[in-house]
C-alpha cells in the first residue's frame, strides 16, 4: 500500500530536525553567554554595570537562554511527532475500515450461499 500524507511526514521531520538543531543552539547560546559574562567585564563596565553585577546578569542571561531556548525547541519536537502521531491514527483508522470492509464482505458471502443452499 502506497504511503499517504508525504508532506505531512516531511513536515514533521523537518520540525524535529529543527528541534533539534535549536536546542543544540540554545546551549551553545547559554555557553557564549555564560563565558561572556567571565571576560566582558569591560562590556558591563561600560554599561554602569559593577563587574560582580554583570557576571550576575551573564549567568541569569545564559540561564534564560538555555531554558528559553530548551522550551522552544520541546515544543518544536512535539509538533514534529504531534503531526506523526496524528498520520499513524489515520492510517490505523484505514486498516481498520479495510479489515472490517473483509469481514463484512464475506459474511454476506456466506449468508448468500445459506440462502441459496436452502432455497433448493
């Protein structure tokens, strides 16, 4: 049986392709930022920013990334496997509809044949 809904599964391998990637992304974020607020001490400095409160607001930033960007990239992934789960229903649902269209089929085969039989 020939496969349905093909942009369907190319969409949801795109979107946890792209889950993935922006997760791996938002850690690297969080690391850029996390060492950024070690070594741009200057950066706050200049901002009116003391250096201990810039290494605070580096930490809180990199943190925020991390978790901001770990939630994006949950829900990205999720939807990926959302549109697959919902292609699986349908296609169980189809098997199921086929097997039942058998079975009925061939119960009214062997009605007719009962009738038949007993009609001579």
């Amino acid at each position: 049986m020939k496969k349905r809904f093909g942009v369907l599964r190319v969409l949801s391998s795109i979107l946890k392709i792209l889950g993935i990637v922006v997760a791996a992304l938002a850690v690297l974020g969080g690391l850029i930022a996390f060492v950024m607020s070690f070594a741009g001490g200057d950066l706050f400095q200049s901002m009116g920013i003391d250096s201990t409160g810039g290494v605070l607001a580096g930490l809180m930033g990199a943190f925020m990334i991390v978790v901001v960007g770990a939630l994006y990239a949950v829900f990205l992934y999720g939807y990926g496997e959302l549109l697959m789960l919902l292609v699986s229903m349908e296609e169980n649902t189809f098997k199921t509809v086929k097997l039942l269209e058998d079975v009925t089929s061939e119960e009214k085969l062997e009605t007719e044949k009962v009738v038949t039989e007993k009609a001579k």
